[in-house]
C-alpha cells in the first residue's frame, strides 16, 4: 500500500495572536483540528512584526512557527502590486498555502482565502478604515490564482458576484463550534448579576446592531420587571451609538455590561440566560447563536445575511432593522414554554451539524486537491 507524503501547509495565524476576534476563534479552532492530521505538516505564519515571537506559544503541539521578521504594512503594500516577497521566504517551500483572513500572500504554490464575510462591500459605513482595504487585496490574491474558502453558501455566492468568480473558484466548508456545553447557571447568574436575562454575546460594533436590542429589551422589561439584558462582548468601534441607546433607555439600570468573557464566564452565562438574542445586520455565519443551541437555550436572531441558513428553523429570526419586530420575537421566546421548548430540541439538532472534525477532513481534502492541480483552477472569469 502506497501511502501518500504529508502535505506541507502554510497556515496564516495572525489572528490567533493578541485579543483574539470571532475570526481569530474559529481560525484557531480550525488549526487545531487539522493539527491532529497524521497528513499534514503545517507551518504556522504570521503577518505581523511585533507579535510573531508569540507565535510559538499560541499554536497547537506538532505545527511549527516561522518567526523570521515579517514587515506587515510593507507586505500590505507591495501585495497588491507585485508578487512578492513569496511566503516561502518565512516558511520554506511548500504545497498549498492557506491565508485564513482575507489577506493572502503570494506563493509558488496554491493559495486558499478564507473570506469570512463581505462587510467592506456591503456596509462600507460600518468598516474601519485598515477592513476596507480587504477588497483590494483579495482582488490581488484572485488575479494571481487563490481559491477561495468561505464558511457559509451565502458568502460564497457573494463572493462569486462581487468577484466575478466562476463557482469552482469558492469552496464552502462549514465550520465547527467552540464547546458550550456543561456550564454552570448558578455561576453564570453571578457574574450576569441576575436571576433572569437575556444574554448578547458580541463584539461591540454597528453590525451586531446592539442599540436596536437595547430598544427591543425596554419594550419587553415594561411588561416583566424581573428581565435584565446582559451583554458581554469588548468593544470595538461605533460604541457612542450603544452607550447612547443605553442612556436614553427607561430601564438602564436592568442593561449589564460585561465586557470580554472568557470561555469560562462564556459556558456559566448561556448555561443561566433565558435565551440569546443576536439581532446581527449581517452575518457570514453568526457562531455565537449556534453555541447558544448547544448549551440548551432558544434563540432570537435575525434574517440577515447567513443566520437564517445557518440556523434554519432552530430560532426566531426577525428584521433586524425593526425593533418592533425584535421585541415580539424576545416576548414570544420568553414566555411561550412550548415554543421555547421546541427552540432548543430543534436547536440541539441543528448545532450537532456543525464539527471541527468533519470541518477539518473537507478542509484537508481541499488542500490535496489544489496541490494536485498545482494551483490550475483559473483565473478571473
């Protein structure tokens, strides 16, 4: 039996590095899960000058660190224009090149994107200045050949349109979910600081829509005076927009701010919430509902972007953009126990589609076929 040579990797772990993003979540996930292939040999990089002598300390057991100095906004710079410099340069020679968050490198071997989302297309107004170069850079990647990874059929059917792509240039592979179950709701009540509440779990940021929660909550706690909102999340930019809704709110007092969570905090809160609320502008996939089935509690969304085929039947998924329409949606999964009751049979169903293991298999067996084709899929069109 002839056994097939391990397949040398170059794994982008950026984001692994610093206070670590939904995108930095799910692409450690990812690695992990790939680390465990007897197949693969993964190199791990880092675009990045600062950081990348942390590299070491935050990949898994087996994958190696290419730590050489890595001059970020340079390559930022000249990848767009030219060719150059390779990845090789950072990781020696290799079979396919995965670059795991919209910016890839150039390379003598294929090249995988993963384009989480299209926000900068999108809603430009709701990027930071250092996103909306994305397009640029990915149209580079796409000129010089990448295939492209995304983690929903939403995205890549954007991708495809945006991009003028033919369909075998965008893969879809579905990703995993981060353990949540087993938490502790006694615990999780504690550092919600209530008995009763729904729960956000979101960046603070213009796309997670948060004021319009806020707004949906304050019609609900008028008819239920034990309700508090509990939001824990960092934040990132926009946040005057929430902190006003906040202040104008008639029961403030019942809005908690928590700030980052850890994994363990994370498990206790959806282990004690009455249910998530996750009323997203859009979405390229949304992990934090589908943890929430997980760990047993029904959830309110919203019909955007990929949510709705993401999580299908297993939520409420109401316009976003009405906070009417939210605040019946929360009332209904807050009150109706037998409604609440199918949410999360229906939740636990849909949530056990989605594994590292089986991602990382469709994940392992794209990067064989593009070192097999030697990077031939086409080019623009």
């Amino acid at each position: 039996m002839v056994v097939a040579p391990r397949l040398r990797v170059a794994f982008d772990a950026t984001s692994l590095l610093g206070a670590r993003t939904g995108v930095g979540e799910v692409t450690a996930y990812l690695l992990e899960a790939l680390s465990a292939r007897d197949e693969l040999d993964i190199s791990a990089y880092a675009v990045t000058w600062r950081g990348r002598e942390k590299l070491e300390q935050v990949v898994p057991a087996g994958v190696t660190s290419a730590t050489l100095a890595f001059p970020a906004r340079a390559t930022r710079v000249l990848w767009p224009r030219v060719a150059t410099p390779k990845i090789e340069r950072w990781t020696g020679a290799v079979d396919v090149v995965h670059a795991t968050a919209f910016v890839a490198p150039p390379s003598a071997a294929p090249v995988l994107l993963t384009i989480h989302d299209l926000t900068f297309v999108r809603f430009p107004e709701m990027c930071t200045r250092d996103t909306l170069s994305y397009a640029r850079l990915i149209r580079a990647a796409l000129d010089r050949g990448a295939t492209v990874h995304t983690y929903s059929d939403f995205v890549a059917e954007e991708v495809r349109t945006t991009f003028d792509l033919p369909a075998q240039r965008v893969v879809r592979v579905y990703p995993g979910l981060a353990p949540t179950e087993g938490g502790d709701a006694s615990r999780g009540r504690r550092v919600a600081g209530s008995d009763r509440y729904v729960l956000a779990l979101a960046t603070i940021e213009p796309r997670k829509n948060l004021p319009t929660l806020v707004r949906a909550f304050d019609a609900v706690a008028d008819g239920d005076a034990d309700l508090h909102l509990v939001i824990g999340g960092p934040d990132g930019w926009g946040v005057q927009a929430f902190d006003a809704a906040c202040a104008t709110a008639r029961h403030r007092a019942r809005v908690h701010r928590l700030g980052f969570v850890d994994d363990r905090d994370r498990r206790d809160l959806l282990a004690g919430a009455a249910l998530l609320a996750y009323p997203s502008l859009y979405e390229g996939f949304g992990h934090p509902p589908l943890e929430a089935m997980q760990a047993g509690i029904p959830v309110v969304a919203s019909n955007a972007g990929a949510l709705p085929e993401v999580l299908g039947d297993a939520a409420l998924l109401p316009d976003p953009f009405d906070v009417e329409a939210v605040a019946d949606a929360l009332a209904r999964a807050l009150a109706d126990e037998s409604l609440r009751d199918g949410l999360c049979r229906l939740g636990a169903q849909r949530a056990a589609l989605y594994t590292w293991p089986r991602a990382a298999d469709e994940v392992s067996r794209l990067y064989r076929r593009l070192a097999a084709a030697g990077g031939s899929t086409g080019r623009r069109g």
